[in-house]
C-alpha cells in the first residue's frame, strides 16, 4: 500500500505551483504591461526614435573663425563629448565605482539585484550604469509619467514602477548603443555641481582641461561628486571631497585599475583645483558675447528655437589671436592711460562743465538712475531719509582696479564716484575685403562695466569724420593736391543765426596756403569748413549714408568736425569702402549656424554696395596716408614709436577729438585689416583737461599702435606690410602735389590726365 501525503503539504505544493506559474508567466505580462502603458494605467513610455535621440538640455557654443571656443550660452552648463575624446580614467573610474559587471550585462545586472537583497544594500546598489542612463535622460517618475492609476497609488508602489520603465528602457538602450555611446551619453547627463553638467563642463569648471586630459586623480574626483554633488563640493568642502575621490581610488585598487603603490601615492595628495565657473564675464571676447546674444536670440525667436538648450553652433568671424592681442593692447594702453588720467586729477573730480568747473551734484544725479536707487524710493519713499542713509552707509564689496580686484568697504555713493573716475575703450577690428569682424573690444573689464562700446555706444566722432567731407570734395571734382587757405573764415548762415567762425583744435590759424592732403593730416577744421562751404554738406551727408552711417546727420557746415553721434561699429565699416576698392561691405560676425547634429541650419553673406568709385577710395586712402606721411600729422608717432612704415607698408589713418576733450577717436587702415579705437569717459563731462592728453593720438591711436605691431610680430597670422592696391585702371589726377598745383577746383579731369605723362602718375 502506498503511503500518502498528509493534505497540508500538498497544499502548500499547489500554492507554490501557482506562485511559480503567476511569477513565470505573471511578471513576464506586468513588464510587458508597463512597456506598451496597457489601458494607460501607468504612464508613457519614450519611443525608439527618441531612445536613438535623446534630448539632452545642451549649451550653444559659440567658435571662433580659428575653432576656438568663446564660450556657450546655457541654463544648465551642458555639451556633449565623444566617447574618444574621454580620458580612459574616467571610464576606469566610472566602472569601478558604479558598475564593475557593465561589460558583462544587458542593461540589468540580476546578480547586483540578488546582491542588494542578500546584504540589503550594504554592498552597494544595483542599478547599472545603464538605468542610471534611463532615469538621467527620459526620468520615470512624474504626474506625466503615472497613468490613470498614479494618483491611487502609494510611493513604494509607483516607484516599482518608476524602475520596471528603467530595466525596459535600459534594455532598449543596450539594443540601441553601443556600451562606448551609453558610457559617453551617460557622463555627458551627469550633474557634477557648480553648474556643470556633463564631463566636459565638469573638466572645465573644475580644472580647466578637457575630458580627455583627466588624470587618475581629477577622474576620481570627479566620479566622487556624482553621489551628491553640492555635499562634496571640492570648493566649499575640500575634505569630503578628498574622501569620495580616496572611496574611487580604492574601487580602482580592488580592481586591479591601480596598483598598491600608485594608490598609496594618489590618497595622500591634495585635491589641486583649477576652478572657474563658466559665464560671460570671463575667457576671450566677452562683450561680443554679450552683444551677439541679441542677435542670436531674435534669430533663434523667429525659428522657435531655444538657444541655451538646443546645442547650437555658432561659428563667427572673429580670429582668436586678433582678438587676443586686440584685448591686450586696450589693457596695456588704458591701465597707462588710467594711472595719467589720475595723476592729472589728483584728488579732483573730472566731472565738469564748459567752464572747467566740477558739476554739483553729477554723483547724487547718477545714483539716481541705478537699480538700486530706485528700488530703495520704492521701498521708503523719494524723501525718506532712508535713502540716503543706506546709500551712505559702507558695505563690503570687491571693486574694480587696474592692479587687481580689491576688497574695500564702501558705501553705494561712494562706489558710483569711484567707477565714474574710470576711462572706458572701445576697439574694433575687420577685414574690409570680406567684412568679418576679427576682433571686438567693447570696453576695459566686462565683470564690472557691461556697456559695450563697439555697436552700442555711440559717441561725437570729431575729426574722423573729415574724411567724408573729402569724399565728398573728390566726388565733385577736387583732388588731393588742391590749395587752401589755412586761415579764419566767418560764414552767415541765415538770418536767424549767428556768422560761424570754426576754430582749429589749437584756436590758432598759420595762414599757411595747404594741399587738402596736408590740411586732413593737420586735422585742420578751418581747411574742411571751407570745403564743406563748397560743396554743400548736404553731398557729406550723402556719402556717409552711402559708407553706412546709419544716424541721423544734420548738414550743417560743422558736420565735417564730427559733431554727429556714431557707432564705432558703423564708423569702422565706413573706413574699410576706401580699402575696398569703394565698395561697402557691413560688418558681420556669424558665418554660419549648425544644430547639434552638425546641420547647417543657416549660412549668413555680408550686405554689400558699391559706394563710392574704385579710384576715389584710392584717392581717399591716399589723403589717409597723409596724417602718418606729412609734416605735422596727427598720426606721425605710428612711424617713429610703432616703427610701422617699414619695407612699404602703407598705412592710411585719422585721429579724432571732440569738445572738451570728451572723446578720443582713432581709426587705421592697412591692406588688409581696418581698426577702430575710441577711449573717453563714461559721461561726456569727463575728460582731460586740455587737448595735450585729450587729443586722440594720445587717448586712442596707441591702442591700433600696438595691435599692429603685435600682429606683425607674429608671422603665424599671415599679415604683411605692404602697400595698398592700386586701381585696375590709371588714375585721372596727380598725387605728386609738386608737379601741380591749383588753386581752384578741377574744370576738366581728362584734361588735367593729358598734361601729366602716365609714367609720372605711378
């Protein structure tokens, strides 16, 4: 007789078949349930076309016309690398740490699961690199991730959820990448603190290298963040840092990444920082970062396209090396100029009237206009006594200085009077045949002074603005060797005003009977009044639209001493039609744009205009030349103290000054380059006090001065002394002024052409 087995056991042996049946073919339905959101109970899933492009938040990146990185524009500081461009020990260093079995896996290790519940988690966690992956890009939790069950339903419960979608996902990825693109695309999600998002914005923020150039150290450092960054943030806390890094280093040492006494070393060093947070206040060009944003914002509105997380490339025109020496030169200039400017003022104030007397009030009426200001009347009232008592009272703050940031206390009063006594600069420099802007210096420290004074500001020009009338004087048949009475002359206007008698910059007349070319050199303003006379300003007006000047111009006799407000930018442009064989090409600085795929999205071309003929840009360049060629040029000092006339070079350029000494202008002209240099206060009552410093060779003709010669000096650039290029066709007038002389203007060009030989012309 067969023995039987008592009824309680066989009970417990069909629960467990049914438990064995539910679990093999139970858990199988709920994975799949989950994967395809069955009667939308648990919330969407991604789909493989966004499993194959995540949409990562990414900086935009602006680049150089050299592949230089200016920097990006971003919310969360983010860009992409290559997994051949990571350091082999941040990968050693990743795996070690986070998942040694990554290799041997699917995307779910089963054994580090079976680990976690065996020693409930002391032994590290389970979720791969993969899930970890899942959970950084696509996030498996949220009220738009839930479903129609996700509001009925408990924490511990939507979690399981929330990791069922991360093993599907993980899964999809493996099928999807390659284990090289999921550990790339995983260290480019990662937050490492400070803003940093991914490996390079990690490498960058904290020791400024690439992600290629970690070493065993700064790689383990870097992983150590990864568990909380804030918490062991390497500035803040340096210890807990130096423990997470040393937790890295022994994983490395378990797994034979390192050996014993590698590792013995690495623990005992310091954690060695290199640490600067991205923005725009730091690195090359930054006030054309700044100013380009708009540009690029109002290009991005129109498409729909949000610039700080779409990955853009932004390639410009600027040249990395020209734009270094650019800011090189307006920092040695305006630190010496600064240290002048002070000593002339002592314990003065340069805010002054016509009458050179200190304007009474000038600090109080700037505090007005601030932030600040404003914000304490809103807050006490306009005649609370409280205003005045929190603008007064000094605080700590860091200040602005030519040796250094200096901390200090002092009140916001005092604060505005201290950065008012500061020059400010502006520089600009493009090449006039393409019209790329190559270099862009909008002031002399972006951190403590934003205004851009390259395209934003717009300032009295003074005497860069003769060369219009000239144009304007060639164009109607005079020419370079053409006389004039350096002498004074009173004009009646109208009626209604009074006769104007133009003054030279010195208040003096030689009486000296001029050639034009001499009279621009000298900058003489009774010399271009005469000539505007004859012309008419109505036709420099019309030149100077035709060269670009977007301003409102008023033809009045004066317009030739630059009484109008211009933008560097515009003014820069203008100068380059006359190395451009005449035509006006508009200073761009974007070639072009490519989405983070590498598309190019838009390719940009210069506006261009032939505006004024080939021969009176020659002309003109000529006349240019005067104020470094003639005696008593304004420009004479490029020879002997930049020594900048050698093997032919030509040079073409023209100082500027305003009333009052305000504003010092100069603008330079070679083959290949123009520049442009402007240098005054922030407000036009500061200034010099007499034209022997405020005079623009003085205030801004050394800033080109020494661009050029830094970038001749380097033959790795290309640019050569030379002269300019002549026209195609012969000229119809004579440059050499000692074979003619008139004193009237030309009545016919071909017959002046036929007296003079052709051979004599070159």
């Amino acid at each position: 007789m067969s023995e039987t087995k008592p009824k309680p056991y066989r009970k417990i042996i069909l629960v467990a078949w049914i438990l064995f049946v539910l679990a093999v073919g139970g858990i199988p339905f709920y994975i799949y349930s989950v994967s395809i959101d069955l009667w939308g109970l648990y919330g969407g899933m991604p789909t493989l076309k966004a499993l194959e492009n995540p949409e990562n938040d990414l900086s935009s990146e602006l680049i150089t016309a050299d592949g230089v990185s200016l920097g990006k524009y971003f919310r969360f500081n983010r860009s992409q690398v290559a997994y051949n461009e990571l350091s082999p020990h941040i990968i050693n260093a990743l795996k070690a740490k986070e998942d040694i079995r990554f290799e041997e896996h699917s995307g779910v290790d089963l054994y580090a699961m079976l680990r976690v519940v065996r020693y409930m988690g002391s032994r590290g966690g389970g979720s791969t690199i993969t899930q970890q992956l899942a959970k950084n890009i696509y996030g498996t939790m949220g009220s738009d991730l839930e479903g129609k069950i996700g509001d009925n339903l408990g924490y511990l419960i939507k979690r399981g959820i929330a990791k069922t979608k991360e093993w599907i996902i993980s899964v999809k990825l493996e099928r999807t990448f390659t284990k090289e693109e999921i550990l790339a695309l995983y260290l480019n999600t990662v937050e490492f603190g400070s803003n940093a998002y991914g490996i390079r914005a990690a490498s960058e923020t904290f020791f400024n290298t690439t992600p290629d150039s970690l070493n065993i150290s700064q790689a383990s450092m870097l992983v150590g963040l990864l568990e909380a960054p804030s918490w062991n943030n390497p500035v803040k806390w340096p210890e807990r840092a130096k423990g997470r890094r040393n937790v890295v280093l022994a994983q490395l040492l378990k797994y034979n990444y390192l050996d014993k006494v590698l590792y013995d070393s690495l623990v005992a060093e310091e954690i060695v920082l290199d640490y600067k947070v991205a923005n725009q206040n730091r690195g090359l060009a930054t006030y054309f970062r700044s100013e380009i944003l708009w540009d690029l914002l109002s290009w991005c509105n129109e498409r729909d396209i949000d610039l700080y997380e779409s990955g853009l490339k932004i390639y410009t025109t600027i040249d990395s090396k020209l734009q270094q020496y650019a800011e090189e030169a307006v920092t040695e200039h305006m630190d010496t100029l600064q240290r002048l400017f002070d000593e002339v003022w002592k314990d003065g104030n340069p805010w002054i009237d016509r009458n050179g007397r200190e304007i009474r009030g000038f600090i109080r009426q700037v505090a007005k206009r601030t932030p600040r200001y404003r914000s304490l009347v809103e807050k006490y009232g306009e005649d609370d006594d409280s205003v005045d008592i929190v603008m007064n009272t000094p605080r700590e703050m860091t200040v602005f200085s030519w040796d250094g940031e200096i901390d200090t206390l002092l009140s916001p009063i005092d604060s505005i009077k201290y950065y008012k006594r500061f020059l400010q600069a502006g520089f600009m420099v493009m090449d006039p045949h393409s019209g790329h802007v190559k270099a862009w210096v909008g002031g002399i420290n972006h951190k403590y002074f934003k205004y851009d004074h390259v395209k934003r500001g717009r300032r009295q020009t003074g005497s860069t603005f003769k060369p219009f009338v000239y144009t304007a004087a060639i164009e109607s048949a005079y020419y370079p060797c053409y006389q004039a009475v350096d002498d004074p002359k009173t004009y009646l206007i109208s009626e209604d005003q009074p006769p104007y008698t133009p003054d030279n910059s010195d208040g003096k007349w030689s009486g000296e009977t001029m050639t034009l070319r001499k009279g621009m050199a000298q900058s003489k303003n009774s010399i271009t009044v005469h000539i505007t006379n004859e012309i008419g300003p109505e036709n420099v007006v019309d030149v100077a639209k035709r060269l670009g000047i977007t301003e409102k111009i008023l033809p009045v006799l004066s317009i030739g001493l630059g009484t109008n407000d211009v933008s560097l930018f515009e003014l820069s442009g203008a100068y380059s039609a006359f190395v451009n064989r005449g035509m006006w090409t508009h200073p761009f600085y974007i070639t072009r744009i490519e989405d983070k795929y590498g598309n190019v999205l838009q390719r940009f071309v210069p506006n261009r205009f032939q505006g004024i003929s080939e021969e009176t840009a020659y002309l003109m360049l000529h006349m240019l030349k005067g104020t470094v060629e003639e005696e008593g040029g304004t420009a004479r000092s490029l020879d002997y103290r930049y020594n900048l006339l050698q093997d032919g070079n030509e040079i073409g350029a023209k100082t500027g000054t305003t009333q009052n000494y305000s504003d010092g202008w100069f603008m330079g002209v070679t083959k290949d380059l123009v520049g442009g240099a402007w240098v005054g206060g922030d407000d036009r009552s500061i200034h010099f006090k007499s034209i022997r410093y405020g005079q623009g060779a003085v205030m801004a003709l050394p800033i080109w001065g020494n661009f050029m010669s830094k970038v001749y000096a380097d033959e790795d650039l290309g640019y050569t002394m030379g002269p300019f290029q002549r026209p195609n066709n012969p000229l119809s007038v004579e440059l050499d002024c000692s074979k003619y002389y008139g004193t009237t203007p030309i009545d016919s060009l071909e017959n002046q052409a036929e007296e003079i030989k052709q051979e004599d012309i070159f």
